[in-house]
C-alpha cells in the first residue's frame, strides 16, 4: 500500500470517528461526507497480495 493510500485512510478513519462522537448533526454530517471524498479520491485498494504460491497442476 503507498503512503498517500495509508494516510489518507488513516485521515479518513480519524475523521469518521470525530463524526461519530460529534454532537452536532451537520458537523457529523460534513465530517462523513468528507472521509467519502477522501476514500473517492484514494481509490479503491489493490487486490490483497497471497504469501501462498498459486495451485499449479502438472499432467503427468
């Protein structure tokens, strides 16, 4: 995962979490609507990477 990727989720993390505390509905409101612009901007995240080899079949 890139630095820009990691941070921006953590920046997006933290700001949904202000939002959930926040007391003051469009503040919240804003806040998540922000972490959305931010994950839209990121992308989605690539494909997990498997540490395990990939099945190969011989025919013997």
């Amino acid at each position: 995962m890139s630095q820009n990727r990691f941070h921006a989720r953590k920046a997006a993390a933290a700001l949904l979490k202000m939002a959930k505390v926040s007391s003051d509905p469009a503040l919240a409101g804003r806040l998540v609507e922000a972490a959305a612009d931010l994950k839209d901007h990121v992308g989605e995240a690539p494909p997990p990477v498997s540490v395990k080899a990939p099945d190969i079949r011989t025919d013997d």
